[in-house]
C-alpha cells in the first residue's frame, strides 16, 4: 500500500478515535466496513484530497445507521 495512503488511513482511525471516543479496534472496523478501502484503492487521487473531518463524520454516521 502506497504511503500516502497509509498516513491518510492513519488520519481518519485517529481522527475517529478523538473525536468520537472509540477505541482503536472500532475505529479500524469502521473503516474497514466502509466504502473507504474501495474507493481509496480505486481513486487514490480523488479520495486522497477528501477531508479528513468530512469522511471520518461520513463513514461514523453510516456505521451508526447500519450502512
């Protein structure tokens, strides 16, 4: 895996953590549940410049309601 996109993954799992209170296991489930890995594997350059406070709230809100 490239390692921009290791360190922006990094981000979001930390940024899930703090902001939500979540231990680290969750916060790699989420991520690892959501539309994240596909994309980011798919479109590095477009999701690469997403912003990290925007999709960490997207993917906790789909985790949330079940998506």
């Amino acid at each position: 895996m490239d390692n921009d996109i290791k360190e922006y993954l990094m981000y979001v799992e930390n940024n899930l953590m703090k902001k939500y209170n979540i231990t680290q296991d969750l916060s790699r489930r989420i991520i690892s549940e959501s539309y994240l890995p596909d994309s980011i594997i798919k479109f590095p350059e477009e999701c690469l410049h997403e912003d990290i406070e925007t999709v960490t709230d997207i993917i906790y809100h789909d985790y949330l309601e079940g998506v």
